[in-house]
C-alpha cells in the first residue's frame, strides 16, 4: 500500500522526475550559462514564463541527497498556433523518454495527457516491472495560464481524472482511479540561483495538489486514499521553469543549461 501512495504522488508532479537514491549521477561541477533573451513565438501558445522555442532544449538536473544527479531534457516539436508537442528524455539505461501533446488557447497552455505521459518514466524510476494501460478520463481547467496572469496574487486550477490498469510484478493486476486536483498560486517574485545561472526576478509559484484514489488489487477493493502534497516552481520571464522542489516527494530539479 506505500508503494501505491508512493505512485500516486509522482504522476501528479508534472515534470517531477523522480531519481532512485541508488542511482548513479554526476557531481555539479559546470556552471553552464543561458541566453536569457530568447525569443518566445506568438499566439495562444506564446507564454513568455513558459517560452515554446524551436530549437532549444532544456536540460534539467534532479538531484539526490547525495548531490548527484541526473539529467532530464525537455524540448518541443510540431509547434502551431494551437498546439505543440512536449517532449522529455532522462538519463537511464535505456533512457526514459514521454511525449505529450499540449493545447493553447486565449486562457492559456492545457495538457490533459498530463498524467499518462509520465507513467513509463515513474514505474521504471521506482524500479517497478509493470505492463499498464492508463486513460485520461476528464479534465478541467489549465496548466498554465496566459500571459496577463503572471504577476503575483494570480491563481488557476487543473483538475485531472484518470483510470489505469497495471499488472505489476508481484502484485498481479491493479486497477486505479485517480482524482487530481492541482492548485497554483504565484507568491512571490524573488531572486534564484541554478546552475544555468543567477535569475534576479523569478515568479515563485506555490502550488497545492489534493489526491483521491482507489484501487483494486487482486480482486479486492481497497480503502480510498486521500493525500495532499506540495510543491513550489520558479519560472523567469523569457526562460521557462528554472527549479522545482517538492519535499513531500525529496525532490529538487534545477535547470542546468538552456542549449
């Protein structure tokens, strides 16, 4: 039942990675640099604090308590007016790798395969054999919002439902329903310091997400739980998200270089 609570909290975290702490990483010695005046396209899809840059590949640093760390990079393909696809490859042998498709609209950025995507990465992460099926069954709300509601007091909502089945090594087959709800609010703008380099005015983004699951495991219905988390993201003007940490999760993730 842990490791289930365990799963649960990942697959809400976005781009959360989660890195074993047995893994092997790399000691931070570079200190690589950005252009922090990039470009970012025009339309629904142009979100200066979430910039979608052809070309350009974001690669991020999640770290373990040892200091090591892997590296997780993130870019972007198939870009339009309405939509973009995301795309991640962290380090492993094989790598893990996830695409997700993203819509934009006045309202700003969605991604209602939110949590699919990121299953393959979680189970091999957590060292779980499992052949799975997952299905995003609703969603409400945005991931993102648009440009004019970056400043800080601005809030938004997503809201994701989803139903899986996984047959899992040593558990057999695990039915799951999951209800997420992920609260955002911007509470500062504050200054941070990453690896790809010192930001003066960064937007903090405290965010809250409420989870309610149940499971069926070998034929037995077992009792709901109900979990809430948190998480806080800092994102600058132009680059993107330069750090995420969750210390319900043990998790930091800065951004390394912007290549």
């Amino acid at each position: 039942m842990k490791h289930y609570r365990s799963l649960v909290l990942i697959l809400v975290l976005g781009l959360l990675l989660v890195a074993c702490s047995n893994q092997s990483g790399t000691t931070d010695e570079n200190q690589p640099t950005n252009d922090k005046s990039s470009p970012v396209i025009s339309g629904a899809c142009g979100i200066s604090y979430f910039p979608i840059l052809p070309d350009k590949t974001w690669v991020y640093r999640i770290y373990d308590e040892n200091n090591l760390y892997v590296e997780n990079r993130v870019w972007y393909e198939d870009i339009g007016d309405t939509s973009f696809i995301w795309k991640q490859e962290m380090d492993g042998d094989p790598p893990i790798t996830s695409q997700v498709k993203w819509n934009c609209s006045d309202e700003g950025l969605v991604s209602t395969d939110y949590v699919s995507s990121n299953l393959p990465m979680v189970m091999q992460a957590m060292g779980v054999a499992s052949d799975y099926q997952i299905e995003t069954l609703e969603f409400s709300g945005i991931t993102f919002p648009a440009n004019d509601s970056w400043y800080v007091g601005s809030a938004w909502t997503g809201s994701w439902k989803v139903n899986s089945d996984l047959t899992v090594e040593d558990l057999g087959q695990v039915n799951a329903e999951i209800a997420v709800t992920m609260s955002n609010v911007i509470g500062a703008e504050e200054p941070v310091s990453v690896p790809a380099g010192s930001y003066d005015k960064a937007l903090r983004v405290d965010s809250t997400i409420s989870i309610e699951t149940k499971i069926v495991m070998q034929g037995m219905t077992l009792p709901t739980i109900n979990g809430e988390y948190t998480m806080t993201s800092w994102f600058v003007e132009g680059v993107g998200m330069v750090k995420q940490v969750s210390d319900d999760a043990n998790f930091i993730m800065e951004l390394g270089a912007l290549e």
